[in-house]
C-alpha cells in the first residue's frame, strides 16, 4: 500500500515488489494497478481544490455586499433639489435681466441717434462746403460722414429713410472727386493763379480727403498723369516723324522739361508723400516703352535698319535712364528702356564685324614683322585683337546690365570665334615655314616661329578667359563651350605645328651633322680612347654657351618661350628626339643587310668588333649622359624657373631613356662565347623581356653569323626560359625599338622572306613572326599572346639598309608629325 506521507520513499516498495524474479511476470499488472491509482489521486486533488475556490467566492459575496438601492433614492433627491435651487435663483434674477436688456437697447438707440445727427450733419456741412471748394474745411466731416457711412449705416440700409441719406452721401462723394478733379485740371492748365490759399486747400484738404479713398485717389491721380503727359503724347506718336526713332532724344528731353516744370510749378499742389514726379516718371515710361517696342519692330523687322540709328536710340535712352536713376536715386521700379533693344543687340555685335575686317587688313598690312616685334615675345597685334574684344564686351555687358540675354551671349562667343579663327589662319598661319621652302635664315625662323608659339598660347589663354566669363552669365553654357570649341583647337593645331618646325626643321638640321660624323666614323677600326667627333658636336648644339653672342640652337630656342612651361616641355621633347636618333643610328649600323640566312649572306661587323663598337658608344653615352644632365640647370637659369617639379620631372625622363639606351649598349658589349652566360646578361638587361621579335633583332645586331644550329643553341636557351616564367604582358614589349618601330618592323619582314626551309619554319613556327595586313594599323600594341603580330608591312626608309625587298608601305598622313606632337604625353602638360 502506497503511503501517504509527504515523505514517502518509493524506491522501498518497489524494492519489495521486484524482489524476486518471478515478478518481473506480473510487471503489466503492476503498471496498470500504478496508472489507475495515478488517476484516482488527480481526480481527488481536482475535487479538493474546487472546494477550497468555492469557499472562497462564499466569503467573498459576503464581504462585498452593497445597498444600490439606497444609493440611486441619493441621486434623485439630489437632483430634485438641485432643479428647485435653479428655478428659484431664476426668479430672482429674471426682473435684473430685463432691466439690463432695456438699459442696452436704450444706449444702442441713443448712440445710433447720435450718429445719425452726426452722419445728417457732416452731410449738409460738406454739401455746403463742396460747392465752395473749401477742401481744407471740409476735410475732417468728410472722413467722419464716410467712416459712419461705411461702417455704422451700411447695415441700415434695409430703412428706406437711411437708404436715401446714403444714396445722398454717394452721390456727394462722387461730385466731391470730380470737383477735386476739376480743381487740379484747372491748375495744371494754369487758369488758377499762385496762390497760397488755393496750394493749401489742394495739398491740406483735397489730398487728406483722397486719402480716405484709395480708389478716388488712383483715379485722380491717373488723370492727373494724364493731363500732364498730354502734349507729349500728341507730339511723338509713333506714325508722325517726331515719334521715330531718330526723335527719341527730343522725346526725353521734352520729357525732362514737362518733368522739371512740374516740380517748379505744381509739386506743391500735391503732398510729398505722394512722390508725384516718381509717378510721373512711371506713366512716361509706361507709354514710352509701348512706342519703343512698335519702333523697333517697325525699324529692324528685315534687320535691315541703320544700326547707327539704332546705337544713337539706345545710347540716348541708357544715358537718359542714367539720370533718371541720379534724379530718384535708383527708386523707380519700372521696366528699363534699354531693355526693349536687347532683342536687337545681335545687329550690333554682328556690325562689329566690319571693324573687325578693317583691323585684319591694318595687321596684314602693318609692314615687316622683325619691326613691329621688338623685345616682345607676342605679336602686337593679337594684343589689340583682345583690346577691341573687350571693348565689345564691356559695352555689351554695359547694355544688357546683368541681364542674362543668352541670345546675345552666344552672338558675342560666335563673333568672337569668326574672328579669332580669321585672326589665325590670316596672320598666324602664313607664318608657319612650309614644308615646301628651305629655311633661310636659322635665327630668324626660330625668332617668328617661336614667337607664333607664344601668341598662338596668349590667344588661347585669352580666348578661355571670355569663354568662362560668357559661361559664368550664360544660363545655357553648354552653348557658349560649343561655339569657343574649334577656337581652342584651331590655336592648339597653330602650336603644335610650330613647335613640330623647331624640332623637325630646325634643330634636325643640326642632328643631321650629327648623323654624318657618326657615319663617318670607322667603326670597323674604332679604338676606345676619347669621346667621338660626332658626341662633341652634339655637345655644341645642345649645351647652353655663357657667351652672350655664341648662342646654341636649343638655347635660342628655349629663351624665346614667354612661358616657362613651354621651355621644360620643348627639352622633353628633345631629350626624346636625341635618344631616338641616337639608337635609331646604332641599330642602323649594326642591323644585318638583306637577304638573310643565304649561302652570300655577310655580316659588316662580327660579334667580337660590336663589343668594341658597343664600348665606344658606352664611352659616347657618358657624354651624352653629360650633356643631358647640364640641360635641366642651364634651362632653369635661362628662364629663372622656380617650377622645381617641372625639373625634377625632366631629370627622372633624362635618367628613363638614358638607362634604357644604357641597358642596349651593354647588350652588344655582352660577349657571345657562353649561350648561358649571354642568356642572363639578355634577361637582365631587358628585365626578362618575352619578345621573341626583340630577341632575334638584339642577336642579329651583335654580329652573329647566320649559322642555324648557333641560332637554335640561343633560342633553345631563350625559350625554356621563358617557358618556365609564362607570357607576361610587362615583359612582351619592344625594348629600345619602341623609338624607332620602323626598323623592327622592317627586320621582322625581311625574316619572313628568308627561302631556306629551315630558317623559314624556324621563324614562322618557333619565333611566331607572322605577316599583319597592310590595312592594319601602324600603332604597335602589346598582345598577351606569345605571337608577336604587332609587325607590320613597312614604309620606305630612304638611309636604311634594309630598304631592299621592301614593299610599298601604307600612306603617312601629312599631320601624323603635328598629332605626335600633340599626344606626345608631355609636350603640353602644364606646370610639369
């Protein structure tokens, strides 16, 4: 039996139930007997605690039990009461009430009488003194009958009686503003004599009587205007000949005068506060801009009209705004005059053009040009060129004041443009050397050209400047750019040709000594003692001389610049044009002469007299290297540059090209007797370069024989290697042939007309050197594939050996030196 203690410890009894093994037999029993007796004690602990709740809610009731009855029997008697109190004080108070009521419609009746005696009164008052014209008197029972007029009886008007005092009360008020109006048309006409008393009834009385009427006042006022603009009103109509345009300074000056006599004669008939003149000012401008704006349109319709007529009309009336804006210190709010004429403005920009063409003619016709420099660094005449475009700009700003006329904006961009762009190819252009003629004169060429570069950089300065000023005031700019855009271009073009004549006319001429005493060196028996003849030439043409009158070509030329940046920017393209020739002279020596790989075939040098070759030129380039760096100093002396960056920037090239033409010399002083030992020298000097075209043309100059089996030896030494490091687009350039692509592009042809079978495949198959089409590009692109298809047919070169075999090549556009120029990367890189 289950005890039931809350003590109870389960584990015994189950102890004594499965002590046996045979019990285990019975354990369903046991379990379904442990199950029901569950059941029972949940049933009896439901049981137990129903009871306990309902106990609870007994006690409950019991405790909270509340009379409501008693509770409502309260409130009635409550509100019963209440009502009795309310009815009793209402009987009380009813009698206070309507004394209270009776008291209030007497004083409103009281009152109201009152006013009607003071209404009736002020009435007949102001009947009486109306027809006197005594305005000052009558001014004070005007403005009380008209205040109880409007705001006491107004609501009375349903009593016929009251009705007609008011009917009376209009009709007075009307025969009060047209005998006012009579007064003042009768003083204006000047048939009421000075008079004191008459000037004190007008201004005192009938003024303080129009302002209490805003309406009669504006109405007085207007035919007041009227009358006083009358005479000039039929004098100047626009269908006479005295309303043209050729009479509109009468017109203001009439108007000065009507102006002028009204101050002196009948301001004072008028309170000041009433700005009578300002008015007056008003009304004429009014009227006259209606007669402008039919003028015009009648004078200009064709756009045929005299534009001095049309300049006279509009400087009159700014001069005439001018004053009236003195005369009423800029208070008048009237639309301006001169506004009416900025649909016209485009005729006068456009008339500009003939100054314009009479300016050209004097600068064609201004005599020797050595002349008319001087000590100047620009043409004289762009200077005026600007001074006369901003003349037509100021007086155009000055017409339009700020007024953001977009029209006119882009009438001036274009009249600017027509002739900046006549400017050039007039005076400018005609100054560029042609390709045809032979330079005369060394100094004087690098003088005009030089000097073409400076004005054609001062114009478009200039130029950029009235574009950002026409773009600040232009609510469409976009229009403004458009129209300056060729401007730009057309001077940047001017530039661009003249510094491409300084270093392809001029200085060349000086390199092409230079390329003589290279040639005539004999390299086949050159001995490494001093610099060559050739070095120290160049040392000549390029070092800058103290000796004021032994100056050298580059030092005529960059003391000439009228900016600095032009100076460091010209030395880039030196420094870039000295290197290229200098390796274009080297590769041209040492390259093998067509056909290639026959049994005829010979080399000019073998590879044991490049070396020697190859360390004169390193002794060369220690001059040259020289020279180079004694560059950046003298420019920076000659032209007192504080652009530290522009010099640091030139340094660095100087060093970039120097290096890798260091790094070409030293590739042909490398010795050919250990393929491995070559093969590194080869990596490290191109930084691994994976260009099998560069390979073979670097081999060839070295003087190697055309024997297939050493060839195959290198390039098995070459291709392994770079087999093993991958295709890498930083190492698949051309190494020092990117200057003179040409030349490469030649040899890489000539590979491909070898007829021996095995050369021939070695080339096709193992080097990957394959034709382009002619219709491609002569732009060499670096590819990410391991076939070098960036060679292409090539173009006729008139001292290369390799001009043999060679196909006619693609057609150079005549600017391709100009466009060069222009992308050349640094040439125009402002403020280095």
């Amino acid at each position: 039996m289950i005890s039931a203690s809350v003590n109870y410890n389960p584990f015994e009894d189950i102890t004594t139930i499965l002590s046996a093994k045979e019990s285990l037999n019975d354990i369903d029993q046991l379990i379904y007997a442990t199950r029901r007796y569950k059941l029972q004690l949940a049933e009896e602990i439901k049981e137990s605690e129903g009871q306990k709740e309902n106990a609870k809610v007994g006690k409950g009731v019991d405790k909270d039990k509340f009379d409501f009855s008693k509770v409502f029997r309260e409130l009635e008697e409550t509100k019963n009461f209440a009502s009795g109190t309310q009815f009793t004080i209402s009987q009380l108070t009813e009698g206070i009430s309507h004394l209270d009521n009776a008291k209030r419609n007497l004083t409103q009746c009281m009152t109201l009488f009152q006013n009607l005696k003071s209404l009736m009164d002020t009435y007949f008052q102001c009947k009486d003194l109306v027809g006197k014209g005594a305005y000052k008197e009558m001014a004070p029972s005007y403005k009380v009958m008209c205040s109880l007029a409007e705001n006491t009886f107004k609501a009375y008007k349903s009593v016929d009686e009251i009705n007609k005092l008011l009917a009376s009360i209009s009709r007075l008020r009307a025969d009060t503003f047209e005998k006012i109006r009579h007064s003042y048309s009768r003083v204006l006409s000047g048939k009421v004599a000075d008079s004191e008393a008459v000037e004190a009834e007008l201004r005192e009385g009938a003024c303080d009587i129009l302002d209490s009427d805003s309406g009669g006042k504006a109405q007085i006022i207007d035919s007041c205007l009227k009358k006083l603009l009358n005479e000039i009103n039929e004098i100047f109509r626009v269908d006479d000949e005295a309303g043209s345009l050729e009479n509109l300074s009468r017109r203001y000056i009439f108007f000065k005068k009507i102006l002028n006599n009204f101050n002196s004669k009948y301001a004072r008939y008028f309170l000041a506060e009433w700005e009578m003149p300002l008015k007056l000012t008003s009304a004429f401008f009014r009227m006259t801009a209606k007669d402008l704006e039919i003028l015009l349109k009648k004078e200009f319709r064709g756009k045929n009209g005299s534009i001095d007529l049309f300049m006279g009309a509009l400087q009159e009336t700014l001069d005439f705004e001018k004053y009236i804006d003195v005369r009423f210190s800029n208070r008048l709010r009237e639309t301006k005059l001169s506004q009416y004429f900025e649909s016209y403005l485009s005729l006068w920009v456009s008339h500009q053009d003939k100054m314009m063409n009479e300016k050209l003619l004097s600068y064609m016709s201004g005599g020797d040009l050595s002349s008319n420099l001087g000590d100047s660094l620009i043409m004289p005449s762009s200077a005026d060129m600007f001074r006369t475009y901003r003349s037509v700009l100021t007086q155009t700003f000055e017409l339009i004041e700020n007024n953001t006329n977009n029209g006119i904006l882009v009438s001036l961009a274009n009249f600017f443009t027509k002739w900046s762009i006549a400017y050039s190819n007039k005076i400018l252009q005609p100054l560029i050397l042609p390709d045809s003629e032979e330079m005369q004169n060394k100094e004087e060429t690098i003088k005009y050209t030089v000097t073409l570069i400076n004005t054609a950089d001062y114009c478009s300065v200039t130029i950029g400047q009235l574009e950002e000023k026409l773009s600040e005031l232009s609510p469409n700019p976009e229009k403004i750019i458009q129209s300056f855009a060729m401007v730009r271009d057309t001077y940047d073009s001017v530039s661009a040709k003249g510094n491409s004549i300084l270093l392809n006319r001029v200085l060349s001429v000086d390199l092409v000594f230079v390329a003589r005493e290279f040639n005539n060196v004999d390299w086949a028996r050159v001995v490494v003692e001093n610099y060559s003849r050739y070095m120290t030439t160049l040392k000549e043409i390029l070092c800058f001389n103290p000796s004021p009158g032994k100056k050298s070509t580059l030092q005529l030329i960059l003391s000439q610049f009228n900016r600095d940046v032009y100076s460091w920017n010209f030395l880039d393209k030196v420094i870039d044009q000295v290197t290229q020739e200098y390796s274009g002279y080297i590769i041209k020596l040492l390259q093998p002469m067509p056909p290639f790989a026959t049994s005829t075939s010979t080399r000019k040098f073998d590879p044991i007299k490049v070396v020697s070759i190859g360390e004169q030129l390193l002794l060369d380039t220690e001059l040259l290297k020289e020279i180079f760096h004694s560059l950046p100093g003298s420019v920076s002396d000659e032209v007192s540059s504080t652009q530290t960056t522009s010099f640091k920037r030139v340094k660095k090239h100087i060093d970039a090209n120097l290096s890798q033409l260091l790094q070409f010399i030293k590739i042909l002083v490398a010795p050919l007797s250990s393929v491995d030992d070559y093969h590194e020298a080869y990596k490290e000097l191109t930084s691994n370069n994976t260009s099998s075209a560069v390979w073979a043309y670097l081999l060839a100059l070295k003087g190697i024989s055309w024997d297939f089996n050493t060839w195959k030896q290198h390039w098995n030494a070459f291709d392994m290697d770079r087999d093993s490091h991958g295709n890498n687009d930083d190492n698949n350039d051309i190494f020092i042939f990117k200057w003179n692509t040409n030349l490469l592009t030649q040899f890489e042809y000539n590979l491909l007309r070898i007829q021996d079978a095995k050369w021939s495949k070695f080339v096709k198959e193992e080097l990957e050197i394959k034709p382009v089409p002619r219709t491609a590009s002569k732009i060499r692109v670096n590819s990410n594939l391991r076939t070098n298809q960036h060679q292409l047919p090539p173009s006729s070169e008139p001292n290369s050996q390799q001009q043999q075999q060679s196909p006619q090549g693609v057609p150079t556009s005549p600017l391709t030196n100009v466009k060069n120029l222009v992308t050349g990367g640094r040439f125009f890189d402002i403020g280095g």
